[in-house]
C-alpha cells in the first residue's frame, strides 16, 4: 500500500476475502470480523483479510446486509472527484461503443457493473431518470448527477432534467426514505413541467410515464429481443401477455403481424398501450385487454394465435420464492404451449436473478412435456448490452430470453 489510508479499517472473514478475490464486491454483515476508526453510515472504509491484506475499499452501511460495497480494489485510488468523473465517463463511452445509434434511449448506469453500486441511471431522450438503492450513493448524488448531465452535453446531448425514482421499499432496508421528484442541477434552468415524454425504440414512438410507470418508467433492457420478435411476426395472430406499455405488441404489429392482442392486469398501462398503438398508426391491427393472464389463458379455447409473447413481471425477487414462481412460469408456459397450434411460435423470458437459467430452462422442460410439445429453439437472447452483464457478479446477469417454434 503505497499512500498512507484515513480511512476506518475493517477486518473481514477467510469467505468474504475468497469473494473478494473472484471479483464479486458485496460483503455481508455476517462476514465483518472487526472494526477501527469511526464507520460512518454511507462512508467509504478499507477492508483487509484475516492477515491483514488490503483487499479493497467499499461503502459502508450498518443498515444493510450487504455491509459493504466495494468500489474499488486499488490502494492508490483517490476518491475525489476525478474519480468518479472518469468513472461515468467510462460508463458513457461504453455505451457510445455497443448502443451506437440507439444511445438516446439506454440505460447509461447498471449499478454494479459500472462500479457505482446501487445507480439506476437511464436515458429517455433528454431526461435521465434514476433510482438509487445505496445509501454511499445517495451521499453522492449531489456530486454524480451534475456531473453525469455534464458529461452528456459536453457531447452534445441535450439533456434538460434528472428525475428521480426512489419510491422502492428496498431503499428503507439502507436506512434511506422513499422519494421521486425532479433532482436539481444547479444549472439556472427551471425543472420540466411535464413528467411524460416520448421517446423512439426501433422506429416505434412511445410515451413514457417516468413518474408512474413501472420501474424508471420503461423496461430498455428488452431492446433488441422485440426486434427479434418483429422479425418473426409477419402473417401471425399474436397474443402479447403482460403488455405493461404494448412494447412487445407494438413491434410485432410493426413486424407485420396480422393481429396483435395485448393483455395486462393494470388497466393504466393497458392505456398507455392504446395510447402509443394509435400515435404509431398501429391501432387498425392491435386490440387491448385489462385482465389477469393467470384467469385468461385457461380460458382460451382452440388455436386463436400463433404466436404468444409471455413477458411477466418477476415472479420471485428472493430465494425463498423460487419454488414458488417456478410454478407461476410454469403454469403460464403449459397453457401458451397448449394453446398454440403445431408450429406456432412462442417468446418466453423470466427477469428475475434468482430464477436462474438452469431453472428456467428446467422449467421449459416440465412445461413442454406437460403439455405434450416439442420445442424448436430458434434464439436463446438476453438483456441488451446497455445492461452489461459481469460474469464475477451473477446479479447483473437476469434476463432469460427465448424464441420457440412448437412443434
């Protein structure tokens, strides 16, 4: 260690410092082993190993189960604000690379795969919208933001407000309030008066209802697979179930698709979902239903589509519920795979962590036999790029996407 730490110094297990070492930058409450110097909530602190080797400085929260979150594996690095600086400029250039000309509509900050743990930060054209889940973070909001609008408008991109998400109960685990409104920037220009924008995906137009909707307001990370599903659809008798904003729906129509008929539970994004059908000229060939996918599929008789699009939301968001949603997948994928004629098509994905791929695709088999198909795999997809997945942190690697023909 070559410059002398003022930081709290924090003694960790043999586990944690094994973890450590294979990359992943979470330690846990059980794991910590000792503690020197004063540990503020949302500070930064050194953590050592059993004998005593720095192993990294991270975040610190007594709040949270996840007592630490590295930033960091470098003993020189300074955490001023050149640090941080180069940091989301690294996250930015990233996404100029592997989103080229999509860069307007992305997700610029992936917590911890762009080392700022716990940032949500994405881009619906000239707004950012965020979501923070660390309290280490939350302390430097005042800093990022600016900071991040900076970057982005020195490259030319207009970017007129920040607006933040954090009406999520996770954040009360870190000891944090929940919240949404404008952030202020400090920039002398007054906030937006709207919190609805449009913005464009693969050639379909969208408003976006970034204080209500689901999440930051639009889900960027299905990208790239609804192109994927365009590309199937021409000629088809689409169902899209759990539309949420008519997303997967409205490329398909796009697509070609011969009807398109999209279902959700929340008669407000079905809405929103006519909403962006009609201002895309989409409407003549999509219809709209607000109702529970679970009561309609039983309900479906025949082979009225086919091609069916299951995108729901995350049945599980802990592990003590994986056997739990598995049965939800399950049921959902059984009835599609029953309902769709011998040689339809059928879009399946599960965005949640803990239903991991080896379970979903354990799934899809009990499903398929159950209802006595055969499936034909055309893709196996994921998130798009925007949401880089690191192959040491399993967490950033969630979505499970796959195109079937059932034969």
């Amino acid at each position: 260690m070559k410059q002398q730490r003022s930081f709290p110094r924090i003694s960790v297990t043999a586990k944690a410092e094994a973890s450590v070492k294979r990359g992943h930058p979470w330690i846990y409450h059980t794991e910590l082993t000792g503690l020197e110097g004063d540990c503020a909530d949302g500070g930064l602190a050194d953590v050592f190993s059993p004998k005593g080797r720095y192993l990294g400085t991270g975040f610190y929260n007594s709040h949270s189960k996840i007592r630490i979150r590295l930033i960091s594996q470098n003993a020189n690095d300074r955490f001023d604000r050149a640090f941080f600086e180069r940091r989301l400029r690294h996250a930015y250039e990233y996404r100029k690379t592997v989103m080229g000309e999509d860069l307007s509509c992305c997700r610029l900050i992936f917590g911890e795969a762009d080392c700022f743990p716990g940032l949500t930060v994405d881009r619906f054209g000239d707004i950012l919208v965020t979501q923070t889940l660390s309290l280490g973070i939350e302390r430097l909001k005042p800093l990022l933001f600016p900071l991040l609008a900076d970057i982005l408008r020195e490259d030319g991109q207009d970017i007129r407000g920040v607006y933040e998400r954090n009406d999520v109960a996770i954040r009360e685990l870190e000891g944090m309030e929940q919240g949404k409104g404008f952030f202020p920037l400090d920039d002398g220009a007054p906030a937006p008066s709207s919190t609805k924008t449009a913005i464009v995906e693969n050639g379909i137009r969208y408003w976006v209802d970034f204080e209500n909707g689901q999440k930051t307001g639009f889900f960027l990370d299905q990208k790239y697979n609804r192109q994927a599903v365009a590309r199937l659809s021409r000629g088809k008798r689409v169902l899209d179930c759990f539309t949420h904003t008519g997303s997967f729906g409205l490329n398909a129509a796009k697509g070609g698709a011969e009807t398109v008929h999209c279902v959700d539970v929340s008669q407000a994004a079905v809405d929103l979902a006519c909403e962006n059908a009609r201002q895309n000229g989409l409407d003549g060939r999509m219809s709209f239903q607000c109702a529970n996918v679970f009561d309609l599929l039983p309900r479906l008789q025949g082979h009225p589509y086919d091609f069916i699009i299951l995108d729901p939301p995350a049945f599980t968001k802990s592990r003590q519920t994986v056997d739990h949603a598995a049965r939800g997948y399950k049921e959902i994928n059984y009835r599609a795979m029953s309902l769709l004629p011998r040689g339809g098509y059928l879009a399946t994905c599960s965005c949640s962590h803990f239903m991991t791929e080896e379970l979903f695709v354990k799934m899809l088999h009990s499903a398929a036999s159950d209802a006595q198909v055969t499936l034909r795999q055309i893709e196996a997809r994921q998130q798009s790029p925007d949401h880089p997945i690191l192959w040491n942190v399993p967490e950033t690697n969630y979505l499970k996407f796959y195109l079937f023909q059932v034969v």
